[in-house]
C-alpha cells in the first residue's frame, strides 16, 4: 500500500513536469485517482522541491480496533460528565 501511495504522489508530480507545470499541493492532488490527506501531499511536495525525490510513504494501521477505541471515548466521556456534575453540585 505505502509503494501506491509513493507511485501515484510521484506520477502526479512527473507528469506536471513534463507538461512545463510547477507543482503544487492543488495540482498534485487534482492528478491522484484516490483522495489523499493534504499533509501527505504537502511533505511530498517539499520533498521533492528539496531533493527532486518524493519519500517513501506508508500507511499505518490502528493499533486497536475500532469498537476499543469506542469503548475507551465512553469511558472518557463518562469521566469528564462526572468531573463536570461535581464541579457543578460545588
């Protein structure tokens, strides 16, 4: 996945060269096929203005699944609904 990601970010820049475009986080992500985080294409972009070569970009996975990270905001929620209740009640 990190190798399409590097691909499509180094086509969308190639291919603005070739047709005599300075790139720009606009035109790069106007030439990808599948949306990608802004803050991806801008250190792409720098990347290549400061060594002509976009790095490599990878994709990392969560770490917990979905219905953990669920259960943790509620119980985050519930803490802070208590912390407010007992400020209000002082």
């Amino acid at each position: 996945m990190s190798s399409e990601i590097t691909q499509a970010l180094e086509q969308a820049i190639n291919s603005l060269v070739a047709e005599g475009k300075e790139p720009s986080v606009a035109l790069i992500k106007s030439r990808l096929a599948d949306p990608l985080p802004m803050p991806l294409i801008i250190k792409a972009l720098q990347a290549w203005k400061k060594n002509a070569k976009v790095p490599k970009i990878e994709k990392k996975e969560p770490t917990i699944s979905m219905e953990e990270r669920v259960k943790q905001l509620e119980q985050q929620i519930a803490a802070l609904t208590a912390r407010i209740e007992q400020l209000e009640n002082s």
